[in-house]
C-alpha cells in the first residue's frame, strides 16, 4: 500500500462512476451500464469482493446462505446475479445495505422481489422510504422513495449478527459517519470488514452532512474499525481499493489532521470563503485531492460538519 498511484487511479475510475450516477439520479446523464462488468476478487474460502458501477461489494458463499453486502445500481441487478451466479447456484438469501444511498441499494428491488431477506439500519428504511436529497460538494441529487420490495426488512438500531458460512458476521452501527444510518460489516471468523462509504480509499471522502454525516463519527468509526482490525484484516471501502489497516490508519490521520486545521480557522472567526482561500489542504493535495471530491469541496463538507 506505499504506492499511491494505483490507488490513486482505482479511486478516480471509482469516483467517476460514483459522479455519473449522482448525475444520472439528477436526471443530467444517462450512464452506459452495458460497459461494464463485476470483478469478483476472492479473499478466502467463502468471501468475496465485487466490484462494478457504484459502491464495492462483499459476498459471503457457505452451505448455510448467500449473503451479499450492497448491490449497487439498479441497472447492475442483472450482472451481479451473473456473477454470483459464476460462484454458487445459489440465490441470494440475505441482502444488507451500508447506508442508502443509491449506488449501494439499486439492486435491492430486483434481489427483494426473488426473496432476498434486506436487512439495514433504522434510519435505512426511513431514508429509502421517502425522496431524499443529497447535497455534496455544490451539487444535489433527488434519490427518489424505493418501492415496497426495495425497502428493508429487518433493520436495526444498533448491531446484528448472521451465524452463517461458518462464522459469525457482526454489523454494528457508527453513529453520524458518511451518513446517520452507517453499518460496518465485520467477518469475525475470516479477518475481513466491509465499511461502505465510511472508508474511501486513497481519497478525500464525501461526508454528508445533510443525511446525518460528520467528520467527527468518522474519524470514530475508523477509530472503532483500527482497534478491531490486525496487520492482516482485509478491508473492503465503499469506494477504492482493496485495503488493510496501515491505509485506514493514513485516512483516518488525514482526516484527523485536516479536521482540527479547518477547525482552527473557523474558530479563528474566518468566514468559510476565506478558509478555502487558505487552502488548508495543500500539503494533503497531490495523494488525497485527485478523486470525486476536490480540495475546495472537501474543506466545504467539513466546515459544514462542523460544529456551529
């Protein structure tokens, strides 16, 4: 994980797809699904990473159920049965969502509707049941209310457990992180977490605020993950690359460091102008500016996680 540039690379091919679907939700862009394809990285015995269009994917494979974490957007439904298909014969019994934005629930109606049990956090269901809007960065996307069969079954307000494939799969709730109803997903039994859009690796993450993000619940959800994980934990981003603990460690010290800058310069009593003039990033810049959210946009999604 010392060389930045393949990371660098995978999260900008990553973050495009990420903006192209926000424009898509806007009604702006109509994105080519038919180009492109599921990647299934296998990461032992009964553990997957898929990657496509929108966030990353997990995949759990045992005698006892297929367990899929995320899936996508909606048009991606079709391919990532494909490729499960390519795994086991098996459908897929158990569906959980990290959050709701749309690149990480599209495939819920079409996995809903063939029986997927759809399990997420309270404010999951909530948010998919009405039409949201998602402000990032100078822009906003409507993500419209799911259908019946989209919506989580099963939600929760804090942890769950699966005892399937021969392990147990815990999720557990960070409060006020990328959103207000984050779960991450941690394979006890095989090493191996899943942390949707809490994490983006290699990048500047996108922090909403309007949905109940903050800068703080992330820097203690990394926190939360760090004490968890060992020198050889798999971890699978919402967005980017494969990781381990040493690059969630450089994330969560970035956004640490920058936090506490931009922190100092609204107490200061600089206006938000005036602390994206002063480009509190710059150092951070050339590694961590290069993907889906900018320098300016970042310091921007900070301040307005911010406490007033």
């Amino acid at each position: 994980m010392k060389n930045h540039q393949p990371i660098r690379c995978s999260v900008m091919r990553s973050a495009a797809l990420l903006l192209a679907g926000l424009a898509l939700a806007c009604g702006a862009l109509a994105q080519d699904f038919s180009k492109i394809e599921i990647k299934a990285e296998k990461l032992n015995d009964t553990t997957w990473m898929l990657v496509g269009a929108g966030g990353n994917m997990g995949l759990s494979v045992g005698e006892d159920a297929v367990f899929l974490i995320d899936d996508q957007y909606a048009p991606m439904a079709p391919k990532i049965k494909a490729a499960i298909a390519a795994i086991t014969k098996k459908s897929v019994q158990f569906v959980l969502n990290t959050h709701f934005h749309f690149d990480h629930t599209g495939g819920n109606e079409a996995l809903g509707k063939e029986g997927a049990l759809i399990v997420a956090h309270d404010n999951v269901r909530r948010r998919l049941s009405a039409d949201q809007v998602i402000s990032f960065a100078g822009n906003t996307a409507r993500q419209a209310a799911s259908s019946k069969a989209a919506l989580p079954v099963v939600t929760v307000p804090g942890a769950i457990s699966f005892h399937i494939n021969g392990e147990e799969v815990h999720a557990f709730h960070v409060p006020a992180a990328h959103t207000d109803g984050d779960l991450i997903v941690h394979f006890k039994g095989g090493d191996i977490v899943h942390m949707g859009d809490v994490f983006f690796n290699g990048s500047y993450p996108f922090i909403d605020v309007g949905s109940g993000g903050s800068p703080q619940g992330m820097i203690a959800a990394f926190d939360r993950v760090l004490a968890l994980a060992g020198d050889k934990t798999r971890i699978i981003p919402g967005h980017g690359p494969l990781a381990d603990k040493a690059a969630l460690q450089r994330t969560r010290d970035m956004l640490a460091t920058l936090t506490q800058r931009i922190a100092e310069q609204r107490r200061s009593g600089k206006t938000d102008e005036q602390v994206r003039a002063a480009k509190p990033t710059a150092d951070h810049d050339a590694v961590w500016g290069q993907g889906f959210i900018k320098p300016d946009q970042f310091v921007q999604l900070v301040l307005n996680g911010l406490p007033k």
